[in-house]
C-alpha cells in the first residue's frame, strides 16, 4: 500500500515537472534558427526541445536497426543463433543486472529484496541453476523453509546442481534434528563430492552420534586421502574410532573382536590411554601378563593416568603392598616428578603403613597444588602417624571443598566427563577429550561448603564418644575408624583399593 501511494505522488510529481517545462519553454522568447542546404528553419523553443528529443531517439531507433541487419547478415552467413541473440541480449541484460543486484541485496541482508530481484532474473534469463540457489537462500534468510526445500528439489533435477541441493537439504535436516535422514543426504552428498572437507566433517560427525564407526573409519580414511588431515592426526582419530568399536564389540559379548579391536586402537595410539587400559586388560583375558606389562608401560611414559596404574596393579592382584611397591618402581621411575608418579607412590605407602615415605612423596603438592585426593591422602597420613582429630578435620574440610583435579575435559566447551568418549557429550565435537584440570569455575560446588558442618561434626562426635567412653569396645571402634581412614579413603581418591 505504501509502496503504491510512492509511486503515485512520483508520477505526478514528475508530471508536474513536465508541464512547468513546457509552460516555461512556451513563454520564452526567441528560438533556434537552423539553415541546411540554403533551407532555413525557425524553430521555437519547445519545437527544439522536442526535435532533439525525437532526434535522440531515431539514432537510437537507428543503431538498433543496424544491429538487427548485422545480426541478419550473420544468420544468412550460417549462423543460426544471430538473431535469436539479438533479442535476447536485452532480456540477459536485465536478468544478470537483477541477478546482481539479488547478490548483493543477499550480502546486506535484505531477504525480500533478494527474493524479488531473484525472481526477476528467472524470469529475464531462464536459467534456473544461476537463479535458483539465489532464491532458496533468500527464502532461508526470510524463514520461508518450505519455498527453500521446494528449490532445492529442483536442483536435484539437474546433475550440475544435485549436490547444492543435497547439501541445502541436509542443512536443514541438522536444524531440524533429523539425524537419520540427514546421515543418508551426508553419504549422498560424500559419495558426488568426496574431496568437499565440509561434508567429510558432517558425515564424520553423523556417523559417530550415531555409532557407525566403520563407516566413520571409511571417512577418516577419505580425509587422510584427499589431503583434509595430517597423517598423524588420522592415527590418533582412527585409533579413537578403533576403540569405541572395541568397545561396543565388547558389550555384545564377541571378546576375541573387541581384544582385538583394543589392540589395533593402542597400536595405532600407544598414548591413547583407554585403549592401553583396554588392551592390556584384553591380554589379561589372555593370559599374556607379559604383554599387559609392555602397553601400560608404553602408555605410563607417553602420559602417566590413574587408570593405566589400576591396569598395572590388576596384573598381580594377590601381591601384597611390599611387593607391590616394588614392582611399581620400575613403572614409577619412567616419570619420576610427575604429579600422578607422586599420587600413586603416596597411596602404596599408605597400603604399606609407611606414613613418613607417603609424605615424602607428595612432598608440597598440599601447599602448591591441592585437591580432593591430595588433601585426603594427606588427612590419611595425619591419622596413621597419631596426629590429633583437629588436624584430620581440618584435612578433610579443605578436601571438601578442593577441585577434583584432573578429569576427562572437553577441549572445545569444556565439558566435564565422568569417563572418557570419544565425541563430546554437550557439544558432539569428536576427539577433543583430555585429561586436566579443569577450569576452577567448572569445578566449584554450591553445596561443598555447606557439607562442612556435617563431616565436621560427625568427627567431633567421635572424638568425644572415645574420650568419654574408656571402654574396650570404644577404643577397638575407634581403631577400626583410624585403620578405615588410612586404608580407605574416599572413593574417587583411593586408586590403591581400586587396584
């Protein structure tokens, strides 16, 4: 409506224009006087302007007759199109201007002055594979979904644009949340384009939301191929791949193919360290202690983990500590200073009952880097050398409300997993776990402080219950608390007992 009211008051606005011009040139005096070949004219003034309208205007009549001959000419000469492109050079003219002007109106974000001036240049060129993507992303840009898919659909029709339109399509189906459907437009659009990094990422991704690791194998494979992933980034992902397939193997119950399956993932990652766990504990099955020895050590000196010193202690479950931490030496010594190294020799001192040595090895990890396990393996080594239940309190307070220390931490959103996977579970990114701490925020607790009461209070309790009640079976319950607290600590610290 508003549009249309413009148009009128333009259109008499220049009406308006006309007629004062005409009135102005009607009331002027003199005129224009021309003489050819001894003929003179005498020419008013408006009679001049509108001669030299009309002049301008049979020139022009003029060159496009002569154009129209040329054209002629060529056709009697053999060229059976001249004529045909002479009349249509006016219209691509048009079109490709509307065209233009439809790219840029898409550039600025105008959707509805994209999708008018895309439809102009159909209409000017008939050419649907230059107009039609112009069309469907001005529909996207407007939330017209439906007119966007319908494009796309057409562009399925014609071999030069299948895969534009299969990957219009596909994005769809992503916001959508059709995983499925959009798995097989991702293999349709991989199989005409296989060297587009785009694609090979989506399929990739789809591929593991949806547990296809095979074919999510074939993809990383095409990657390396085509040159979209360093060689030694596709080992690490392949053995990624390897071991989330040995995994599900190993929950169907086929134990020879997850063994194998766990083995091919730490040969091709030896510092992967689920597949070293994993593997080792395939050649445990086996029998092969040798070789279960070998991949945790292997593993040990790429990255020392918690997990790979539960493996280690699982090779000889009925050692006692004595020769346990001994054995653990030789693993130990791969990376002597290492935080874990010092964790994991603290914890078998306490199973030894060697609280001096068990301090010694944490050595200033409670004042320089504390966290929950620090703090409680230090609370352990203040009950079994006799300190007072004030100083274990105060341990175990501060253990509450520490960090966890390191975990299984999303590199991309920083997510924190409780056990490793291989694609992230908030935001679906593949292989972006690592172990570390994570950042401070991620591992405060609203209720950690509030806790405090509760602990503190159940351990005044005890320490008034022993000093009140002088009785044999008093002081054996208060023993058999101290030996609890030193050869149990709680459970995400107490890497010994797991083991």
């Amino acid at each position: 409506m508003l549009w249309s009211i413009i148009k009128i008051a333009v259109f008499i606005a220049l009406v308006a224009v006309a007629s004062f011009a005409a009135i102005y040139l009607l009331e002027l005096e003199g005129g224009v006087r021309i003489v050819i070949a001894g003929q003179e004219f005498n020419l008013t003034p408006l009679t001049a302007v509108v001669a030299l309208i009309v002049l301008i205007l049979a020139v022009w009549l003029l060159l496009k007759l002569v154009a129209l001959l040329v054209a002629v000419l060529r056709f009697i000469n053999g060229d059976e199109t001249a004529i045909s492109r002479y009349f249509d050079r006016n219209r691509q003219e048009k079109g490709y201007r509307a065209l233009s002007e439809g790219m840029m109106a898409l550039a600025s974000g105008e959707g509805q002055v994209a999708m008018a001036k895309a439809s102009r240049a159909e209409r000017y060129l008939k050419k649907p594979a230059l107009t039609n993507l112009l069309i469907a992303q001005a529909a996207e840009m407007t939330d017209d979904r439906k007119k966007a898919e319908e494009v796309y659909k057409q562009l399925l029709t014609n071999e030069k644009t299948r895969f534009v339109g299969v990957r219009g399509i596909l994005r769809q189906k992503l916001a959508d949340g059709d995983t499925e459907t959009a798995l097989k437009l991702a293999q349709t659009a991989f199989a005409l384009k296989p060297r587009h990094q785009e694609v090979q990422d989506t399929l990739l991704e789809l591929q593991a939301e949806t547990g296809d690791w095979s074919g999510a194998r074939e993809t990383l494979r095409a990657k390396l191929k085509y040159g979209a992933l360093p060689r030694d980034v596709h080992k690490r992902r392949d053995a990624v791949l390897a071991l989330t397939e040995a995994r599900d193997v190993l929950d169907e119950g086929k134990d020879i193919e997850a063994r194998e399956q766990a083995i091919e993932a730490n040969r091709l990652s030896p510092d992967l360290v689920p597949a070293a766990a994993m593997a080792a504990r395939a050649y445990l099955r086996d029998g092969s202690k040798r070789h279960a020895t070998r991949i945790v050590r292997k593993a040990w000196a790429a990255q020392p983990h918690p997990d790979l010193a539960a493996v280690f202690a699982e090779i000889e479950p009925d050692e006692s500590p004595q020769q346990r931490l001994k054995r653990f030496g030789k693993l130990l010594s791969a990376h002597p200073d290492h935080r874990e190294t010092r964790l994991i020799e603290a914890e078998l001192q306490l199973a030894a009952e060697d609280f001096p040595a068990a301090r010694r090895a944490l050595g200033n990890l409670a004042e320089e880097d504390p966290d929950a396990r620090v703090l409680t393996l230090m609370a352990a080594i203040e009950r079994g050398e006799g300190a007072p239940d004030a100083v274990v309190k105060g341990w175990l307070a501060r253990a509450l409300a520490a960090p966890r220390g390191p975990q299984w931490v999303c590199d991309k959103c920083h997510h924190i997993h409780a056990e490793w996977v291989p694609a992230c579970e908030n935001c679906h990114a593949f292989d972006t776990l690592s172990w570390r701490t994570p950042p401070a925020a991620a591992t405060g607790s609203a209720t950690g402080i509030e806790m405090l009461p509760l602990i503190v209070g159940a351990i005044e309790d005890q320490g008034e219950a022993s000093d009140d009640a002088d009785t044999p079976d008093t002081t054996d319950e208060t023993t058999v608390t101290d030996a609890e607290l030193v050869s149990d600590p709680p459970e995400e610290t107490d890497t010994e007992d797991r083991k």
